[in-house]
C-alpha cells in the first residue's frame, strides 16, 4: 500500500505553500497503528510514552482507544490532565528519572502511577511515598537499540535500579507502609525482534515473586518501525512470545508503552527548497528548517526517508545531500539519496517524522518553533 501523504499529495502541498515548513499528522493513522496493537490480547493495558509526540489531538485519539499516557516530567503530567481531563489517573504512568523531589509529590498528589528508578527517593524522600503504590524500574543489565543513545540498560545507562538494589528498595517501602505493585523495564528503543519483549517479561517475572503486592509488569516499549531493508516488527510473533511466558504468570497484569511505534507514519515534515549549491561534485539541497525541526538525525545518524513532493512522478536522477539553514555542520537531514532535480520552492517530504520530530525542537539560530498541522 502506499503511504497515505501520497493520496494527500494536493492538501500537503497547499500548506507548504501557505505556511513554509511544517509537521503535518494524520490522525487516523494512528488510530490504525493503534488497532493493531490492541488485537494482541495478551497484553492488559497499553500505555502511549506521550514523550514521542505529545499533540492534544494524538493524545485524545489514543486515550479514546482505550490507551492510558506514560508520562516523564511534571509538565507533561500537567499537559495530560489538561487535554485528556476525563483520563482517570489510574491510567497515567509518571516514569521520571532524575527529576526533582517536587515532581514526584505533583504525581503522589495528583494519584498517578508513579514509578521509581533510583534508590535516592526511597532512602531520602521516603516520607513522601508513606501509603503509596508505587512501581520500580529495574535495570536488567544489558540494553538494545537502533543507536548507543537509544539504550537505556546496561551500567553505563543512567536509568532504572539494579537488581541488587532491590532488597534495600523493598526495606525503605516496607518501612513507610508503601508497598511496590508494578515492576518496570524498558531496554531501548527501535527493536525489530519479536521474542524481546517476551524476553524482558520473563526476566521481570523471576523477579516478581518476591514482591507480594505485585499486580502488573511492564515490559517498555522500543517497538521498531523499520528503516530502509528492514523488515516490520512481526506482532503475532512478539503476542506468541509474550503468552508463552503469561502461561506461567497469569495473576500479573501485563502492560507496555510504545511511542515511536504509534506515531512515527503518521506525520510528515514539509521542507520548502530554499538553494541548490553544488560544491566539488557534491549536490546540495537546501531547505527551510534543519536540524532545529528535526535533531534525530544529528542525534542519532536516524534515517528518514525523503521525497520531492511537487515531482513524485519524476526520475530520481541526482545523488544530493539535503541540510537546513542552521550555522552546524551537522545540519544534515539526509546524506547522499536519490532524488529529481530540485528547484527553488519545490517541496520536500521528509516521511516517518511524527515522532521525536517537533518535541525535540529547538530555537536555535533564533528559527522559530514549526506549526503543527492535523489533517
């Protein structure tokens, strides 16, 4: 099937043209990736990490799906309530790390689920947590991803409590009458393997036992969307691998939390051509916003893939590079592809740019923050 900015080829056009360079999103392809996730039965609840795309619009359409919203921070807590006001706090997850004592008491307060990651609120801020439920992030020792950032386990990874700190944790809780209901885990970003998280969810559950309050696992998200030559995350194979695992475990509620996976197709980044410089044999695209609308491929070296909307229906005859208006030589959107001959006020389709797109942006240079535009 092609994708669906093809069939909206007029309407992209028409606010390129009206507003310069923006992120578009198609809702209702969320709602699509969102429907496949929810056939797989053996998971309980689907959290949406709100941190990869975070537009009321994306958040009412998956909260009205059934999803709950992981959040990270005090702020996006505070955006969550505001735009999905009808959420019922059971179904918000606050997972920060590193944050302040104060965010932490927001979320207590506000009576989310609060996860904890390190020992210093449970030895330090234990007080506040008297009577709570809380979860705890559990580093499981190794870490998997698309790129070294992208891993969030392993010992050089700032996130999640290592298993010989459990006991200690369980100590503090027990000691303020907290009691621990959810274990956590979430080893990176960009997985395509389909027996990982069954993987991750047997590690957690070895360790469940020895939590009696225990009522739900968490296995992360990470969901990989596939870049050029990959092939899609298999999703029977990946609900096969977590039954197998539930067969033993079925007093546990089962959860996870993509993001990237629900959004990343569903939006798309139009770039007006601004220059064409041609330097030493090397073809330069040039275009309205760089690396200020999209750090991902400074960031992480992310593959997007690129197309000339006003000549979809062109020869792909030049090798070119593609680079925003930012003064770094890292504002590279897109090394050496193919595409038409480009002109002045042509407009670029960078695809697969609905998440980590417009949350990581940046004022830098002075460029202004891109709008954002739900068809």
């Amino acid at each position: 099937a092609s994708p669906w900015w093809q069939q909206q080829r007029e309407s992209l056009l028409a606010i390129a043209r009206a507003q310069g360079p923006a992120y578009v999103y198609a809702v209702d392809e969320v709602r699509q990736q969102a429907a496949r996730l929810s056939a797989l039965s053996v998971v309980d609840q689907w959290f949406y990490a709100i941190k990869a795309n975070d537009h009321p619009a994306i958040l009412q359409a998956l909260a009205a799906a059934g999803f709950g919203l992981e959040c990270v921070s005090a702020a996006e807590l505070a955006h969550v309530q505001a735009h999905c006001p009808q959420l019922a706090p059971h179904r918000i997850l606050f997972t920060p790390n590193f944050a302040p004592r104060e965010e932490y008491r927001q979320a207590l307060a506000a009576g989310v689920q609060l996860t904890i990651d390190a020992m210093h609120p449970l030895r330090h801020w234990a007080e506040d947590l008297r009577g709570a439920e809380v979860a705890l992030r559990v580093d499981l020792g190794s870490g998997r991803g698309h790129h070294d950032k992208v891993r969030t386990g392993g010992k050089a990874s700032k996130f999640g409590l290592s298993v010989s700190d459990l006991s200690e944790a369980q100590a503090c809780l027990r000691a303020v009458d907290a009691r621990v209901v959810g274990l956590h885990a979430h080893l990176g970003s960009g997985v395509l393997d389909p027996q990982h998280w069954g993987e991750v969810y047997g590690q957690l559950a070895a360790l469940g036992e020895a939590f009696p309050a225990l009522r739900w696992l968490d296995v992360g998200g990470g969901l990989g969307v596939p870049g050029p030559a990959e092939r899609a995350l298999d999703l029977q194979a990946m609900g096969e691998a977590l039954a197998r695992v539930k067969a033993h475990y079925p007093h546990w509620q089962l959860r996870l939390e993509p993001g990237r996976y629900l959004v990343a197709d569903a939006g798309v980044l139009l770039l007006p051509v601004t220059q064409l410089k041609r330097k030493q044999g090397v073809d330069f695209v040039g275009v309205a916003a760089g690396m200020n609308a999209l750090l991902r491929p400074a960031l992480y070296d992310a593959h997007h893939p690129i197309v000339n909307l006003d000549r979809l229906d062109e020869p792909a005859t030049q090798t070119v590079t593609v680079v925003g208006p930012i003064c770094e030589s890292g504002d590279v959107l897109a090394r050496e592809r193919r595409l038409p001959v480009c002109e002045e006020g042509d407009v670029l389709l960078l695809a697969q740019a609905g998440a980590y797109g417009a949350v990581m942006a940046n004022t830098y240079n002075r460029r202004p923050l891109l709008p954002e535009v739900i068809l």
